[in-house]
C-alpha cells in the first residue's frame, strides 16, 4: 500500500467515526478456593474496585486501514486517547517482521515510544508455538531482540507475549519454552481479559468505505456489548479457578476500530470501577506466579489454561456475534 499522506485522509476517518457513534491442561492439583466455582454453589460477588493493566498485541501495524488512513494516524490517535486517560507505560508487544513490511510501521512504532509507551516481544513473525518446534520458536524470539535493543533503547522489553496465547500443545514444549525465557531474563505477559477485539476491524473498514453509519452504529454497539459480557466472564473464572478476583492483564489490538473505541471502552471500565495499574504492578500479584503446566491444544487465557487443565466448568454465556460481523456490509 503507498503511503498517504497525513491530513484530510484523518478527518475523514475520524468524523466519520464520530457519525456512527452519535446514532448508535495441568500436572498441578486445584486451588482449595476454586470449590466456589463448582456448579450449585453461588460466586462471591464482584470486589468493587478491580484492576487491569491494558497491553496491546500486534504492533506496530495490525488490522486492515479505513480508506484514505495511514499507521501514523492510527498509532498517533491511539496515543492521544492512552495518554489523555493517563496510561503513559502502557505495554505493546511487537512483531519484527511488521517493522520492515508494512508501510508507516517503523514511524508508528516510533510514535508509540515517543508518547512514553512500553514494548515487549510477540517473537519476530507472530509465530505459533504449537504448530513449530521449540527451537524454531526459540529462533523466533531471538531474532525479534534487535528491533526491540533498536526502538526500546533504555526501556524494560523484557516481557514476552505469546503469539496466539498457545503456551505448548505438550507439557513439555511448554516447560522447554518457559525455560528459555526465565534464562534470557522474560516475564511473561499473562491475559485474563480478552474479547476479540480484532475481530471487528475489517467489518468497520467496509461500512465506512460504503458510509453505512447504521452498521457501523451497530458495530460500536456489539464492540460495547461483546466487552462487557467478556470481562465478567473473565471475573468469574477468577473466581472459579482462584476462589477470588485477582488484578487483571487486558489485551487488545492496535487496530483502527480499537483505536476509534478505545475512549468509550476505558469509560466502559471506569463505571465497573475498575482502576488502572502498570503490567509490572498487576503481575506482582502472587497468582501469576501460579503455572498450569500442562500441554493444552488451544492455548488461551491465564484464566483458560487453569480452566481447561483442570476440567472446570465456564460460566455460561450469551452467543456471540461475530458470526454477523463477518457478514456485515459485504
């Protein structure tokens, strides 16, 4: 794609955003606590004031642009909306490969930094553990480290995120990997929020290419409505699985759509009072040093991993629309 320059093509996909709006498995035995999740026994309820740390996968270019957009748009308005909410450090987790293949992706990275953001490794190709040999995965990570020495400079990129959140289809390939990172000095970024938050983007870039306000109306509405669902699932499977709500490690994707729903998502976050820490103060919590340490076929959350390794039963939960979203303004 060539690169557009900055100016109109922004004003014009931010207005009409604007539009739309406005008409719109484990070796380890269960924790004692996770009896309160088992079935005919009630949850306690929600602490009043939980936390999240919110990490972005995929940089520093990810998702299908809007008509007219670029990636300097996109990164510049998403740092506008991170830093206005005071969220300065927040982590992103990058791609290599992207750096050198995507136009406007070395000056969106920059962008993000510049704004006093954070980066870690999402390995070089956004590669999948459970389909490569642990040599090729370790190979991966490796060769991701320059860029971040390069665009990190003095900052703590030592934070891994895995690709697809597959931590090893074999308990062994799992221990393998976790090893390599402990021996290079990772953390592991952890996920217990997450709602496919990618999954609307290529929906939003073909309504507004044809001005549907009315689906991109709707599309704002279930982007809300999916969220909202997804997070207090996530709450009850910390109940579930640690017989109490822990601090929480939120993922998202620095799309366009993201981008244009972040404001109304932190505002979503705020009236469920939920406060805002740093990656580093919410994986301080004595839960993640917790480890499934099981092979799991699917990968998935924190959450999910001690779910599916110990056999607990998931909170139920309304269908979800990505099935239409697929299908919209096609």
């Amino acid at each position: 794609m060539a690169k557009q320059a900055p100016g109109a093509a922004s004003m014009k996909f931010v207005a009409m955003g604007a539009a739309a709006g406005a008409g719109a498995q484990s070796s380890h035995e269960s924790h004692p606590d996770a009896q309160k999740g088992l079935p005919g026994q009630p949850l306690p309820p929600f602490d009043a004031y939980p936390v999240v740390a919110l990490t972005f996968d995929d940089l520093p270019a990810v998702g299908t642009l809007p008509p007219g957009a670029s990636r300097v748009e996109v990164a510049t308005a998403l740092v506008n909306v991170l830093k206005a909410n005071r969220l300065e450090g927040t982590y992103g987790f990058v791609n290599g490969d992207k750096i050198e293949s995507r136009p406007g992706a070395p000056q969106a990275l920059k962008i993000w930094l510049d704004a006093g953001m954070n980066i870690g490794n999402h390995t070089w190709s956004h590669m999948r553990l459970n389909a490569n040999s642990v040599e090729a995965f370790e190979q991966d990570i490796a060769r991701n480290e320059p860029q971040l020495e390069q665009y990190g400079e003095s900052r703590d990129w030592l934070w891994f995120r895995y690709p697809f959140l597959e931590e090893g289809d074999t308990v062994e390939k799992r221990r393998a990997v976790r090893a390599y990172l402990r021996k290079h000095g990772y953390r592991v970024a952890q996920v217990t929020l997450e709602f496919k938050d990618w999954a609307w983007n290529d929906a939003y870039c073909r309504c507004l290419a044809r001005q549907d306000e009315a689906a991109i109306a709707w599309l704002r509405q279930s982007y809300l409505d999916t969220a909202a669902q997804y997070i207090r699932l996530g709450r009850e499977e910390e109940l579930i699985v640690f017989g109490r709500e822990i601090p929480n490690v939120m993922l998202l994707h620095a799309t366009p759509f993201t981008t244009l729903m972040l404001s109304d998502l932190l505002d979503m976050l705020r009236k469920q009072g939920f406060r805002f820490e740093s990656l580093a103060q919410v994986e301080s919590d004595p839960a993640y040093a917790e480890d499934p340490d099981a092979g799991l076929a699917s990968g998935g959350t924190f959450l999910e991993q001690f779910m599916d390794s110990r056999h607990l039963p998931y909170p139920s939960a309304k269908p979800d629309p990505f099935q239409q979203i697929t299908q919209l303004c096609q």
